[in-house]
C-alpha cells in the first residue's frame, strides 16, 4: 500500500545575524516535543506562498513581507511522503509568538543543532544553509599569472567569498606531456588552498584535474561529463549518504561534491550522485561563451526547483545580480571575474 503524499510550505526565517527561527511540537501534535521549522500542508486552491503565509500567521502571528524560493525536497516518514517546498523569510512584522504554545528559539545553521530531537526532515536544510551564497572559480591560464589570481583571491577572501573552485583546463591540457607545467599547475592549486585556508575558506577542484589532487582540497566540483560516467558506472558511485566519503573517488568525509548542470539530464546525474550542489548555466550571456544565449532565469528556475538541494547560479553573474538570482531559487552565485568584488 502506497504512502499518503503530503505537500507543505516551510519557511527559514533568517534574522539578521544568520540564525533561524525553530519551533517545538506541542504534547497534542505528532512528533510531540520535537524541533521543527515553521509552516505547514498547502491546502487546495493555494499557491505556496499563500499557505507559507496563511501558516506563518497562524502559528507565528507574524505577516511575511519578503520571501524567495530556495529549495524543494522529498522527505519520506514512516506513515507518508512529504513534498518540503522551502522559502526563505527575510522581511516579516510583528513579533514572532508560539500562538499554538510552542517553544520558539533561534538557531545557528549547523548540524547537528544545538536542541533535540530534532525534526528528520530539518536536518538537510541546516546542513544546505552552511553554504555561502558566493562561488569563486580560478581562471589563471598559466604560471605568469599565479602572482595576479592570488591577490585577486585574497581580495575576494577579504570581501568573504567562503568557496572556491581551483578551475583550469587550459593549462591543464598544456600540462598534459609537460612535466614542468605539471609541477607550476599543482604548485598553483596547492597555494589556491592554503590561502583559502588561511581565511576559513573551503576549497574544491575541478574534475579536469589528475584524481590523485581530488582529496588535497575540501571537495570537488565534477564536470557534466564527469557526473554521468561516476552515475552510470556501477563500480563507481558515490555514497548516498551526507559525507561522500568514497573509495573510488579517493574524497575524504564530508567533502563537498559540487555537478555542473546544463540541462536535465545533467541534474538527474547529480541527484543520482547525491550532489552537495549543483552550479547551473550559463544562466545569461558571459564573456566564457562568446555568441551563445544563456538559459535564461525562467529555464534556470525550472532546474533549481527540481534539484533537491542548493543550486547556484553561473554565468553573466555579480554581486549586482545576487537578489535577482535569489528570486529565481538560486542559493548563490558563481562566476570567474565580478565574484568577491565589491559591489
């Protein structure tokens, strides 16, 4: 017998200072006691936003002023399926009350959290929101640029970019029969690291790079054509599990595994991987892919909102367009040349 599907509206309230709004089941509801994020079942007739609001005003007796799609996923309970469409709530009046008697505290994003029990279903969108909305990609070329693309990443450390991508496959392909290329290149990805470390940063490489780089860093960012061979590959998949650890890939636990995403086929290649994210584009035109049209915001929303997890815009990107790209259910942006720079 199949399980009853359920549909809800659930809103992360973020305060100023990046804290989330958690609420603790009454003795009369189900999961008594347990944590949870506000918002609850949309109800026929409704749009999400509708219910999100209507069910923010009855359990919170606040009125949402601005909220932006961010991420849809599946959760399935032990008596039903739950489809969780996720808004993120930055505007609102009033003062948020338990109207139902809950218990209501802010939260650090982390996991675990620091209540419990905690709602099984709270616990990806916790994870997720440790992501910053900033992703910087290299484009060095070759060694004489080194010196230029650290003080341009220091820059962008000091403006708060939190992840980067070590990306170069020109030189990688000049790298190729080139053994000092090779050592200029990993010497080049080896200073990308430290100096992100340096600032707290993470740090992941691209899968154009030798596999024996992959676990040097914190994680990696697989090419589309990558995604598919480690998806299809029955010897070669990644854990479904929130580490990644894996012996084939050679990742450390809790790397970050990142999948570029063109098209559907491409996200259904890393929704199979278990992606930590996904980059999606090009969303508009960029100097990357000179005469090509990009997907466009409206093609990008219908991706983002199919991934089950952060999705980041790429392509035309800047600091400038971070609330547009939001709008659309981007967790972030990516992007070479305008990421990190300020505004």
């Amino acid at each position: 017998m199949s399980k009853p599907r359920i549909h809800a509206a659930v809103g992360i309230i973020l305060r100023e200072d990046g804290k989330v709004l958690f609420g603790q089941r009454p003795a009369d509801k189900p999961w008594p006691g347990y944590w949870e994020l506000p918002g609850g079942k949309v109800e026929a007739g409704e749009t999400v936003q509708q219910a999100l609001s209507r069910e923010l005003k009855e359990e919170l007796d606040i009125d949402v002023t601005h909220s932006t799609p961010w991420i849809e996923y599946v959760h399935e309970y032990p008596k039903n399926i739950v489809r969780l469409s996720f808004y993120k709530v930055d505007a609102w009046n009033g003062v948020e009350t338990g109207v139902e008697g809950q218990e209501l505290t802010w939260l650090t994003p982390a996991w675990p959290l620091s209540v419990e029990p905690v709602l099984p279903a709270a616990e990806p969108p916790m994870r997720w929101l440790s992501l910053p909305n900033r992703y910087l990609l290299s484009h060095i070329g070759a060694e004489s640029n080194t010196d230029n693309w650290l003080e341009q990443l220091e820059r962008a450390l000091e403006n708060g970019v939190q992840l980067v991508q070590f990306r170069e496959p020109e030189w990688e392909q000049q790298a190729e029969n080139d053994t000092e290329q090779r050592t200029s290149l990993h010497q080049a990805w080896l200073a990308t690291r430290e100096l992100c470390w340096k600032y707290g940063a993470r740090c992941l490489i691209n899968s154009v790079h030798p596999k024996a780089w992959w676990s040097e860093g914190d994680g990696i960012q697989l090419r589309a054509k990558d995604a598919h061979h480690w998806a299809t590959d029955a010897n070669a998949g990644l854990k479904a599990d929130t580490a990644h650890a894996d012996p084939v890939l050679g990742l450390p636990e809790k790397a970050l595994v990142g999948v570029s995403v063109h098209n559907q086929d491409d996200l259904a290649a890393a929704i199979k991987l278990n992606a930590s994210f996904v980059v999606v584009g090009h969303v508009l035109p960029t100097p990357s892919h000179p005469g090509e049209e990009g997907l466009g915001w409206a093609a990008f929303q219908e991706l983002a909102w199919q991934a089950g997890r952060p999705v980041y815009a790429i392509g035309g990107q800047s600091e400038k367009n971070l609330a547009e790209a939001s709008e659309h259910g981007a967790h972030g942006i990516a992007g070479i040349r305008q990421i990190g720079q300020q505004a």
